[in-house]
C-alpha cells in the first residue's frame, strides 16, 4: 500500500519514534517546495512562448523607429538676411541628428506652396547589423550624403534673397501630412508664421486673430484644406521664428498669439506644438524617436 510522507511520518509519531523522523519529514517538504519553485516559471515561461506563437509574432524583435524630417523655410520677403543666417545655424541641429532609416524633404514656403516640389529629398537606409566592412562604409556613406545634401538645400535657401509676395503657411501642412509606416513625423517651420495666402483665407498680415473665434476659423480651414482629426496624428511640429530686431515694426498678431491660433489648429489635428520659438532645443530634436 503506496502511503504520503505526511501518513508516514503521522504512523512514525504514533509509534513513538524519536522526533527525528518529524525533522526528517520537513527536509523531504522542503525539497518538495523547491522543487515546484524551479519548476512552476519554467512552466509559465513556456505558456509565454505558446502565446506569442500563437498570436503570429513568433517573438519578433520590434521594428526599428524612424524619423521623417520635413523642413520648410519661409522665403518672406519681410524676414532679413541677417534672420536668415540665424536659420542655417539651428538647422544644424536637425541634420547633425539624421540616423541610419531617418528621411528628410525640404520644400519652400511662398505663394506656391502647395505646388512646389522639393529642394531636396533623402531617405537613409536602415543599417544592417550584419553587414560586412564594405556595406558598412556604404551605408556610413549614404547617411554622410544625406546629411550634406541638406545642409547646402538649406544654404542655398538661405542665401535666396526672399521675394515670395504671399506666404502660405498653411498648405505646408498638406504637404507634411504625409506619414511613413513605423515613422514618426516632425515638421519644423523656419518662419515667422503669419499666413498670407490667396483670398477665401484669414490674412494674419491683416486681420487680427481673435481666441474666441478660433474655433470657427479652423473649421473654415479644414474645410478648405480636407483637413480631419486624424490629419497630423502622432505629429511634433516646431516654429522657429526670425530672432526680432529692435526697432522692427511689430506685426499685427504677435508671437504668443501665433502659438495659441496655431496650438489649438495642430492639436485639432491630432499633431503638437513642441516649439515655438526663435531657437530649437537640441534635446528635442533627438527626443523625436522616444516619443
């Protein structure tokens, strides 16, 4: 008759065994007790892996994140070279942060914004880890190239003395809309963010904006543009602004006006307003991925 070592050691008792066998009985619990404590997340471990199977993932390691950069320089006649040059200077920040799968497209804001093609376009392959020497120095080179493709878009932007008659800032949004799979999207604007486009549009050069009637005018925009919820979703928009020089006539709606019109649209759209200032915050910029 097969018995439990509690039976037994109950039997051993009764009998009057020395109280060894009780000591005897709790090193054998003990091992039992171990025993589960190596076996039961062995267990667990194993239904883990079942699941994954199960879901189709098979345990892949997650895709890589990107970053797609859009950049739009204001080519306002009103914005000086000397604000210009203040420009190329935070645009370093953005190149120099260009990794391996990142994209990058420059367009002009005037008052062909829509309909104007880029000045420049890149997209850096991911890198493969396991690569060989001569890919290495391939890829290295492509990401190089990427780089200072932008930087002289930029410069030569830059140097473009600015003649646009309108601005229309607000058709950049439609052209940054556009998202790439497993890419984030920033958009940073180098202007001064007054909107001065073709009639049928608020003309911030002329009329004053007015929180209370915010609402309606981006209703009117969205409208206009195809504009929905969903539009910039997951987008980080900057503004940097031309650094005000003094004695400059001060335009009719001033910058913290700008943010707030320009918050309450972004945010409508599903995007952020990270910035909106005459610098740009290197810690931002590298920040786009791990948002």
């Amino acid at each position: 008759m097969h018995l439990s070592l509690r039976t037994k050691a109950k039997l051993l008792r009764s009998k009057g065994q020395p109280r060894k066998d009780d000591a005897a009985f709790r090193y054998l619990a003990k091992l039992a007790v171990g025993s589960l404590a190596v076996l039961v997340p062995a267990v667990l471990a194993s239904i883990a892996i079942a699941f994954r199977l199960l879901s189709g993932d098979g345990g892949a390691p997650p895709t890589p994140v990107c970053v797609c950069r859009v950049v739009l320089i204001d080519q306002s006649a009103s914005i000086s070279a000397q604000q210009r040059s203040h420009w190329m200077g935070e645009s370093e920040k953005i190149f120099i942060s260009i990794k391996s799968g990142d994209s990058i497209v420059i367009f002009l804001i005037n008052d062909q914004t829509l309909q104007a093609k880029p000045i420049f376009e890149a997209q850096v392959p991911f890198g493969n880890e396991g690569a060989g020497l001569i890919q290495k120095i391939e890829e290295k080179e492509k990401l190089v190239a990427a780089k200072n493709g932008a930087r002289d878009a930029m410069q030569k932007a830059i140097d473009a003395a600015g003649k646009a008659p309108k601005t229309d800032i607000l058709s950049a949004f439609d052209r940054s809309a556009v998202k790439q799979k497993n890419c984030r999207t920033a958009i940073y604007f180098f202007s001064d963010m007054i909107h001065a486009a073709e009639r049928g549009e608020i003309n911030m050069e002329q009329a004053r904006l007015v929180e209370d009637h915010f609402p309606e005018i981006i209703r009117a925009l969205a409208r206009r543009h195809g504009w929905h919820s969903d539009t910039l979703k997951g987008v980080a928009v900057h503004a940097i602004l031309p650094s005000a020089v003094s004695g400059q006539r001060q335009p009719l709606n001033d910058a913290r006006v700008l943010r707030r019109f320009y918050e309450t649209m972004v945010l409508s759209l599903g995007g952020e307003i990270v910035s909106f200032e005459t610098t740009l915050d290197e810690r931002l910029v590298n920040d786009e991925v791990g948002k």
